[in-house]
C-alpha cells in the first residue's frame, strides 16, 4: 500500500482528510496517533516536529506530507478519482480555496481553542480567549447561514474540499454553541453533510472514541 495516513478518527482536521479519501474510495494504510500519550507524541514528532496532525506518506513518491488543505490537493493530482476537490477553472479554484480557508480559520480553529481550553489544567485557563472564540464563530455561522441559502454545497452544485473542511467543525462547533435552532440553512446544509456517505462512515468510525470529547 502506498499511502499511509496517520490520524486519529476523532479530530477534526483528521476527518476532513478522511472524506476525500472516502469520496474516492483511496486506498491507505490508517496509523492511528496517540498525541495524549508520551511515547505516541514524541514518535509523532520525530515524523513531523510541528506536532500536527494529520500526515500523509507516499512511499511511491517518496513523500510526506502535512496540511490538509495539501494533503486533499495532493490526493486529487496524484490519487484522483470522481470527486474533484478543487476545480481546474481558475476562479472556482480561488473560491474554493476561500472557503477551505474560511472553515479552517474561522470554525474549526476557534472551535479547537474553545474544546482544548476544557482540557486545560485549573489555572491555566484563557476565559477572554474562549469569548473571543465564540464570538467569531458566531459571525461564521451568521455568513454561511446566508450563503447556504442558496447552495447545496459550500461552493455550490459540487462537493469539494470546501465542504472537506465544512462537516468536522461543525459538528463539533455545534456541540460547544448550537446552531441548529437558529440558523436554518446552515442546518439544512449540515443535515447534508451528515448524509454524504463520505461524512457519515467517517462519524461512524469516530463514534466509540467520542467519549473522550470533552463536555
Ligand atoms: N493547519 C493544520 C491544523 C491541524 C491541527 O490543528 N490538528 C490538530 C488535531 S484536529 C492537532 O494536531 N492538535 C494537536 C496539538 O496541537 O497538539 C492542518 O490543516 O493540517
């Protein structure tokens, strides 16, 4: 098998790279990562020293690979299939690379700092930092609620890398600050997701590690 991918089913970031290689039905190795654990991280970062994850080698092209954003880039120019993540016209292209920044940015890393603060030891809390969080996924939900509007998928009729990064955070975001009484297509376009077979096998396979969410 050439690709190996090293993750762990119930982060966020892990499970957007987990829907495209779902969509595609690519075949990998999966390498499940123990950061919590001594030895799991410090094997973790020998591999990558930033600590991150995910992680993707390519044995065949000799290659190693981190940011999701790239690791999805990389599937489709290498490891395609119907799914195409991000669009060869130029200017669809841009539009979906802003909204895989947007998720990434403005859900999921605020939504990170809100469930990892939970995990701090007492003291070390950073209350100012969690209210500043909520109130930019706040705003998040308030621009995709009215993009959804009108789109099936974040960048319209097509699934792409946008809606890679959509699924995971909002799920977790919506656990942390509920939107789904308040923001009807944002709802709407997140019962879609959940559907996709792609995000629902990947839930599916997180769910007997979702005891260790916290809160
Ligand atoms: N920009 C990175 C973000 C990856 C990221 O934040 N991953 C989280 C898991 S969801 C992580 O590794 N956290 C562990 C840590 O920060 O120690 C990407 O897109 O790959």
């Amino acid at each position: 098998m050439s690709l190996t991918f090293y993750f762990h089913p119930l982060s966020s970031y892990c499970q957007k790279v987990l829907i495209a290689l779902y969509e595609n039905d690519t075949p990998f190795d999966g390498q499940i990562v123990d950061l919590m654990s001594e030895t799991g991280r410090a094997d973790y970062l020998k591999l990558w020293p930033i600590g991150k994850m995910p992680l993707l080698r390519d044995e065949a092209r000799n290659r190693l690979i981190p940011e999701t954003s790239i690791i999805i880039e990389y599937l489709q120019r290498f490891y395609g299939g119907p799914t195409v993540f991000v669009p060869d016209d130029v200017e669809q292209a841009l539009h979906v690379r802003l909204r895989d920044r947007f998720f990434d940015l403005y859900v999921s890393n605020p939504m990170q700092k809100i469930v990892t603060d939970k995990l701090r030891p007492a003291g070390q809390n950073d209350p100012a930092g969690v209210v500043d969080a909520k109130s930019q996924i706040e705003t998040a939900y308030k621009l995709i609620d009215k993009e959804m509007a009108t789109k099936v998928w974040a960048c319209g009729e097509a699934f792409t890398l946008a809606d890679c990064a959509a699924a995971p955070p909002l799920f977790y975001a919506d656990k942390v600050l509920p939107f789904r009484d308040r923001y009807q297509h944002l709802a709407a376009y997140f019962e879609r997701l959940q559907q996709r077979p792609s995000y629902a096998r990947t839930l599916r396979e997180a769910e007997p590690y979702m005891k260790m969410f916290p809160g």
